[in-house]
C-alpha cells in the first residue's frame, strides 16, 4: 500500500517551460488537493478535485491548471512556468468531506529559474 | 472559513508536556478542528481531529472548551523527535469547502 506517490520528487525548468506533475493514490479517496509550500511558510491550496471528472479553485490557483480523469491519479500542469512558482508541491487526498483525514505525499521540488 | 491563530514557535524539553493553542474566534456550528504535523522535507500528517469537549489518541490529546472558540494540542512528554511544525485547521465537512493552512507553530524540542 503506497499511499499518495508523487512524481518527479525534484525538477528544474526554465522560465517559459511547461511540465505536468502527477499524484496517484491507492486508497480509493474521493477528495484530492495540490498545495504549494513557500520556504517558512504554511500550506496553500491551488486546487481541489471531490470526484473523477470534478475540479475546482482553491485559493492560489492562477497559473496552474488540473485534471482528474481517473479517480486515483490529479495532475498539476503548469502551462508556462515562473521563477514565481518555484516552491514545493504537496498532493494529497481524503475520503469525502474535510472532517476526513487529509494523507499527503512526499512533495515535489520544483525550480524555475 | 474561520481564521485560526496559532503561536509562531514554542520551545520545550524533552520529556515534557506541551500544549498549544489555536484560536478561532468565528467557528461555525459545523466546522471541525483537526491538527497536522510537518517535518522538514515531508508532507503534513493528521494527529488529531475533534468536534468537542475532549478527544485523546495514542498520540496526543485535544481539548475544546465548550464555546469552541479554541482548542489545545496537548502533547505528553515530548521527545526531540517531536520537533516539528503543528498545524491547526477549522473546517466544516461540506463537500467542496476547502482547508486553509495558517503559518502552524515551529515546536522546537531540546534536550
């Protein structure tokens, strides 16, 4: 039983590039989240899926756009990356509702220079 | 969503007892409280979740006072492995709300 398994761990891409980054869960979750952490800060919410077929904004979401064609796997596609958006980025995914717990992956690390 | 406050750091020693506390003044009748855990380089991992009045694990305790304005992470004879960034969340469990989390609290363990 993997978890939430993000792929890659760790990227470098230059201004302008695009990349997508993948998270699949094993656990049958219907909820799934991309977050962005900056250095010393908090998580932040960019977007949120609550079934295959469904996403929606969270609170940081320009820049960024998903996809949740199968209910274990959320992408996280950046269409033309910016030194704004270095930072790391965590999935993670939950039974249904927020009173559920969130399980979350071992991020990846994401360069833009 | 309510907004919770949290302290920035707290320092402790091992093998004591440490409670932090996260107000959030504005919760709603159907918000839950949940508290995460981060060590550097890894995602956050659930501790504890609560509703009301008192909820203990294998891991910690949480205690919500009757006006649920606040709650405290009690965390019993901590270890320098404890040290570690917690994270309060107030949330309720409609679907598509969304979680927020603040800055947490930098818990530094020493021996």
């Amino acid at each position: 039983n993997a978890g939430v398994t993000q792929t890659p761990k760790f990227r470098v891409l230059k201004t302008g590039q695009s990349m997508t980054l993948l998270c699949a869960q094993d656990m049958n979750h219907e909820y799934m989240y991309w977050y962005r952490q900056d250095p010393g800060m908090g998580l932040r919410l960019i977007h949120y899926s609550v079934g295959e077929g469904t996403t929606a904004k969270g609170e940081v979401p320009d820049g960024y756009n998903v996809s949740r064609l199968k209910k274990q796997n959320f992408l996280l596609g950046l269409e033309s990356a910016a030194p704004s958006q270095t930072s790391v980025y965590f999935c993670a995914s939950s039974y249904a509702g927020n009173d559920q717990p969130q399980h979350f992956g071992d991020g990846t690390r994401l360069s833009i220079l | 969503l309510a907004k919770t406050t949290q302290p920035i750091s707290m320092d402790s020693y091992e093998g004591q007892e440490v409670n932090i506390t996260c107000s959030h003044n504005n919760i709603a009748t159907n918000d839950y409280i949940t508290w995460y855990q981060q060590f550097p380089s890894q995602g956050p991992r659930f501790i504890i979740q609560g509703y009301k009045t008192k909820v203990t694990n294998e891991v910690a305790s949480l205690f919500i006072p009757a006006d649920r304005k606040s709650s405290t992470l009690s965390l019993p004879r901590v270890s320098l492995s404890d040290t570690a960034v917690y994270y309060c969340l107030v949330a309720p469990n409609n679907a598509g709300n969304m979680l927020t989390f603040g800055g947490g609290t930098r818990l530094m363990v020493k021996p």
